[in-house]
DNA sequence: GTTAGCATACTGGTCTGACCAAGATCAGAC
DNA sequence: GTCTGATCTTGGTCAGACCAGTATGCTAAC
C-alpha cells in the first residue's frame, strides 16, 4: 500500500505541519496545551521522529510552539517578533533598498505617533521624556547620542501600544542602526544640526504631549525630512561652517 | 573530543541555522544560489543530516530558501507569503491583533501615497483608474467588489514604487482580505456606504493624480476612519436605513 | 505518617547508516 | 554528432540507538 490515502494527501513533513495546523486553527490546541511527545506523534503519524522534528522546527520559527528541551513541545502565545527574523533577512539581501526602508520606517513611526497621541500615558511620557533629555546630554558623543535618538524613536512606537507597529519598527531599526551611526557622526560636520536634533525632538515630544495627532505627524515628517537634508548635503560635500569648530 | 570548541558556541541545530543565516546575511549567500547538499553540509559543520535538514526546513518556513527535491536548495528571493502563513496562526489565536495589523496598513498606505504622488508615472495612474472604474462595476458584488477594492489600495502601494511597503503591504494582505470582504458584506446593510466607497476612492485617485501628497494622506486617512466608523455602526447595531432597500 | 533519596520512565537532542526515487551527468553505442 | 542508458548525486525518509536532564513514584529512613 503505498500509495497515499485520501486521507493524507501530504507525505511526511506535510503530513505533520497539517496534521498540527489543523489543530491549531481550529482551536483544539490553545496557547499554554503540551503537544503530546516527538515520538507519540511520530507514531501517530506514521512518520519518523526526524520528520517531526522537522514540523516542530517550522513552528517554532513561526513562533508557534515553543521546544522546551527535555520537557516538550507547548503552542505559545503568536508573537509578532518572529517577523523580525524574517524581515532582518528579507531586507538584508536588498542593500540598495536602505532608503526604502527607510520610507518604511517613517510610515510605520508616523502611523505610531498619531496612535501615541491617542493612547499614550504617564509611563510613555515620561519614556519619551527622558529619551528626549538623554539626547540633549550626549549630543557630542556619536555612539551614545546615536543610541538616545533611537531610543526616542522607539519610546514613540512603544507609546503606540501597538504590538505590531512596534515590531516592524525594531525590526527595521535593526538594519537602520548602521545608518543612525553614521549620520550621527555627521554632528560633527554639521554644528548646526546640534540644535535641529535637539529642537526638534522636544518639537515632536510636544506634539504628543499636546496630543495633537496633525501636528505630531508633521513635526516628524518634517524632523527626517531635514535628516534628508542634511545627509543630502554631506554627500554633497557641502559642509555647514556657520558655527563651525564650537 | 566531545567538548565543543569556542569557535561553534551553538550546537545542532542553533550552528547550522547560525552558520546559513551569517552567509545570508552577510551577502555570501544570495538568491538564485544553490547551497552545497545536505550531506556536505552536515559533515562540513560536524552535525548530522536531520539536524541540517531542520536547519533547512526552518529556512523554508522563513522564505528565505526553497528546498527542491533532488535537484538542491536554493536560495530564493525572501517571499511574503510566509507571513500570511503567520498571520493565519497568529489571528486563529489571537483575533485582536487584526485590528493592530490594520494600524499597521494605514502606514503603511499613508507613506506609500504620499510617495506615489511623487513617484507614479502613467501606468501607474492607468493601473490606479482601471481598479477605480472596477470599484464603481462590482459596487453590488460582494466578491468581486472586495477584489476591486484591495487591488485599488494595492495599486497605490506599487505606485509609491518602493519594493519594502510593497512587501508590508501584501504580507498583511492576508488578514486584509477577510476584514475586506466582511465590509464589502456590509454594503448590503449600508446602502449610503456605496457613495462612499465610490466618492472616496475617486477623491484619493484624484489627489494623487495632481501629485498632492498631504491632500493624498489625509483623504486615505479619512477614507479609513469613515470605513471604520461603519464598521463600529455595524457593530453596535445601526443600520443605516436613509436610503435602504434600493 | 511523613519525608528524604534514589531508581526509573519519560522528554527532547542528536547521531549513524541505510534505502528509495528521480534529476544530472557522462560514457559508450549508433 | 546525437541518442541512450548506467551511474552519481540529491532530497525524502526511516529505524534504531545513545545521551542528558526532568518528573515521578517508590522505597527506605526518620
């Protein structure tokens, strides 16, 4: 008998990930349950351990169940952060698509601010507040200051309460952080962009403050179009000398 | 020699997917490339085949490579519809975070507009009034009326002419199209909604035509907050009778 | 009766070696 | 030079085994 059944139209793995993804969409296996053992199932099944392991595995790294050695396999609670996997290599092979990325950022951080305004509380303010005076405090050190601007940006995505914004966020963060470095070692070629990183972060920080949804998108509209501006500029070679040298 | 030397921290399965993911990452490994066989692999890294074969799985799951039977496994272009696969998981579970994804496409539209009316030639204005002029045929249609509408919204996607939100736009184009088909549903019960769904995409279509982005992004925001507002009305019970049983 | 301690049955984590089926390749026949 | 077929290689899978900890329950000591 070896052809396959009606029943199971799919061979091993397939077999497996179905037989689980049945279950699991249908809600006969919630968050929290234990899958029964690697070798139960691999018997159930009529499939060997490899294979089911090769099932787990996927699951796992779609952030479905979780493969506690030595204890068993129990279905987690989804987590969004598993696209962080996928987006860190999805976009790293596309290293021309920085600045797209980039657009991608801006959109997801302008969506969570306006959220922000709506939703934020005590505990965000006071986030957002202390980013804002950590940038003020490291404006001359480019790791440090680097670190506090992102930290800012990510207290507006978190202030979002949004769990998905927050991970498209980080997860593209991830790959900003090389670009975040080095635009802020432009702070040094730029004396003037001090003043714009400081004003216009307490700008932003204001807007939310107020709760005002309009003015807050714009003012960080505004805040990475001037970011633009600048890096523009730099390639350019055209160096701000007004208050050079400080 | 059991112990593990310093310079493979993982172990299993953890040192194969570490060892995939650097080369991925890294650039080394790039789409189209065909990785050396599972049986190289396994004794080039010291680990067994399943282990590898896991490691490969998990990959596949990811999108990131594609296994295909006795020729090799390649490296393939990152595809979003793993994410769909996510997202099924993760809403069969967790159906509040429909509405969180939903924030997250606003972002995503809102940012891919206002780069469309920068950046979308002809066809992309022609591609924009064919999804238009359907919109206004399957008015009626539930089906097809969802169809037309999400190949709207998506035209404006691929009209911003950016690779990534067109990515983070179809990744959630999953939960989208059940969220849209449920609203198309509702057309029936709110026969006011057809103006609306007719008026507001030609107003969007035309902000884009006269490449004003602000006008653009506030219009599809406001398109978004009314589709919202029937769907609360729905919920709560209100039917809108001003012009029932056409 | 209670409890400390240990043996045992489980669990996941891994390895070995083997078989199958079918694409890829190249030698040899035409 | 082309066609054909044997062979090599590839993924797909299996069976059985060992290890290392966990969990449990049973026994022995208190």
């Amino acid at each position: 008998m070896e052809l396959k059944r009606a029943t199971d139209g799919e061979k091993g793995f397939e077999k497996v990930f179905a037989f689980l993804r049945e279950r699991l969409l249908a809600g006969s296996l919630k968050p929290g349950d234990r899958l029964i053992s690697e070798r139960e199932l691999s018997t159930l099944l009529g499939v060997s351990r490899p294979i089911v392991r090769e099932a787990l595995r996927a699951l796992t790294v779609l952030g479905i169940v979780e493969i506690r050695d030595r204890i068993g396999t129990v279905v987690t609670r989804p987590d969004v952060s598993v696209l962080n996997d996928f987006f860190t290599f999805a976009l790293a092979q596309q290293a021309d698509m920085l600045d797209d990325v980039m657009q991608a950022r801006v959109a997801i951080e302008c969506q969570a601010i306006r959220l922000a305004c709506e939703r934020a509380n005590i505990a965000d303010f006071e986030r957002l507040q202390r980013a804002l005076a950590k940038i003020g405090e490291t404006i001359d050190e480019a790791d440090a200051g680097g670190m506090a601007d992102f930290d800012f940006h990510r207290a507006i995505v978190v202030a979002s309460h949004s769990e998905t914004l927050t991970v498209l966020h980080s997860s593209m963060a991830g790959l900003l952080t090389h670009s975040h470095r080095s635009r802020r070692e432009l702070v040094q070629a730029f004396p003037s962009m001090k003043n714009y990183l400081i004003d216009d972060h307490r700008r932003i920080f204001e807007a939310v403050i107020a709760r005002d949804p309009e003015r807050a998108d714009a003012t960080l509209r505004k805040h990475f179009a001037i970011g633009d501006e600048y890096r523009r500029r730099a390639v350019v070679g055209d160096i701000d000398k007004t208050s050079a040298s400080g």
